[in-house]
C-alpha cells in the first residue's frame, strides 16, 4: 500500500505501518488503541491542541496548505462556525506563535528550507512503520519537527523514575526523533540530525531550538529504539487478533467498559 498524504493518517494504512503515536497508545491501553484503530470506539478527546498544531504546521508548509486547513476545520476554528464572525480566542494565539518563529532568525534559516511534510517508510526488526518529517533538508543532513507546547520548561511527571522530567522525554520525543531518524537513514541512505523547534502556548510565546547531541540524548534515543524493539512484536500480535489486548482499567475506554466481575481488596487497589 502506497502512503499519500490523505491516507497518511487513516487507519487501513495504520494496520500495515506502525507510527510512533499509535505506538504510544498501545503503551499507555492496548485495550482502547485497538477498539479506535477498529474504529468500535472513538475518543472524547478535546482536539484543541491537535488544531493548533495543526494551524502552525499548515501555516509553515506552504500557503495553500494553510487556506486549505482553514476552509476544512472552518466549525471549530471561526466562531459558531462561520469565518465572518472571526477567529476563536485560541486560534488567535496560534497566529501569535507563528508570529514569533517567523521574526526569529534562527527558525527562518533552519526550518524554513526544508521540504515540507515528508512521508517516510521503512523497516525496524522486520515491522514495517511510518513516519511524516515536519521539514527535511537531506543535502544538510538534519530534519525539523515543530512542537507546541503548554511551556517549554515545564517539568511533567515521571512515574518510572519518580520525578519531573522535560516535555521531550514525557511525550515520547525522543522515541519519535529515533525512528524518523532511521526511517530517513533507510529511505535516502543519509544519516541525519534531528532538531525540534518549541514555541510555548503562554502570551509572549516562549521558543527554543533543541538538539539531541549531548551525551544523555545519546543514551536516551538509543533506550527508545531498544524499547520498540522489545514491544513491537506483542503490539502487531495485538492488531492482528492473535494475543487478547490489555486492558490498562483507568483510561476513558476502560471505564466505559467496565464491568464488575470480583471484589477489590482494599488494601490493594492501584494507585499512580
Ligand atoms: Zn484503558
């Protein structure tokens, strides 16, 4: 199956490709992720981030790309959905985001160049995955993903290592940055160096060029590919009907589905 831009994200081409954030959801509920790429259940997400990311991503690729998201999201973007009655409150802010990256030079001379929103398609161990690249630049050997966050130095918590840890590592960034880096090594046969580009959602917007060059970022994207590597085989099990998935019993799927079928001791229920 050939992957386009609008099937890219359809979940017929979920279940011969992995992608990082399908990955993910497998990770926190098999349970859930396998009812939403059946399409038995779909999540009660709030999808305002989503479509502000979206909004940025859009607005950087090319100017059509933009107008086109307008015209298609235009019943969550404009008030009571009608763009004569203006932007909502939120959307206002994502045009205060791209606002600061596009006065910013570093921004402007990184990401800018770089062919935007490219597929990519390649093997880890065998299983097939996918990957899309914000902003490629092959003949300079690096790549760019643009990522909006709440505040860039926020700490988020780690129940693993039980403490705070960067909005990279809690979102799976690394995991993400891993294997694009791979797919891309497989696909053009050229090594290259991942960089994100952070712009926070606070009034000023905050931003930041990140690299992943010390050595701890070393450490950290090789742990993420292992980890893929030691899960990937249980999660194609899953999609493909042969292991019973996991039910991780807190998610919104799980206690919508929740039957009581035994007693809990008291002494014994999970706590984060
Ligand atoms: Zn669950």
């Amino acid at each position: 199956m050939k992957l386009t831009q609008d099937n890219y994200y359809s979940h017929d081409t979920d279940f011969k490709y992995m992608s990082v954030s399908i990955f993910k959801d497998f990770m926190k509920c098999e349970a859930a992720t396998l009812a939403m790429l059946k399409e038995d259940w779909e999540p009660n997400r709030d999808n305002t981030a989503l479509l502000v990311g979206n909004y940025l991503h859009s607005n950087f690729e090319s100017p059509e790309a933009h107008e086109k998201f307008l015209s298609d999201n235009k019943k969550f973007l404009y008030k009571y959905g009608n763009p004569e009655k203006g932007i909502k409150s939120q959307y206002k802010q994502a045009d205060s985001m791209i606002s600061v990256l596009d006065h910013d030079e570093a921004f402007r001379n990184v990401y800018e160049p770089g062919q935007k929103e490219v597929i990519v398609t390649g093997e880890i161990e065998g299983f097939a995955w996918k990957g899309k690249i914000d902003s490629l630049v092959l003949d300079q050997n690096y790549f760019c993903d643009l990522k909006t966050t709440a505040d860039i130095h926020k700490g988020i918590y780690d129940p693993e290592i039980r403490r705070k840890v960067p909005f990279v590592k809690a979102y799976g960034y690394y995991m993400q940055m891993a294997v694009y880096q791979e797919l891309i090594k497989q696909q053009f046969g050229v090594e290259c160096q991942p960089f994100i580009f952070a712009v926070s959602k606070q009034d000023p917007p905050d931003k930041m060029a990140i690299d992943f060059n010390s050595v701890d970022d070393g450490y950290e994207l090789d742990d993420a590919l292992e980890f893929i590597k030691d899960n990937q085989e249980r999660v194609w099990d899953v999609m493909n009907g042969e292991v019973k998935p996991k039910r991780c019993g807190k998610c919104e799927y799980c206690r919508m589905t929740n039957v009581i079928d035994n007693f809990t001791h008291a002494s014994e229920i999970e706590v984060d």
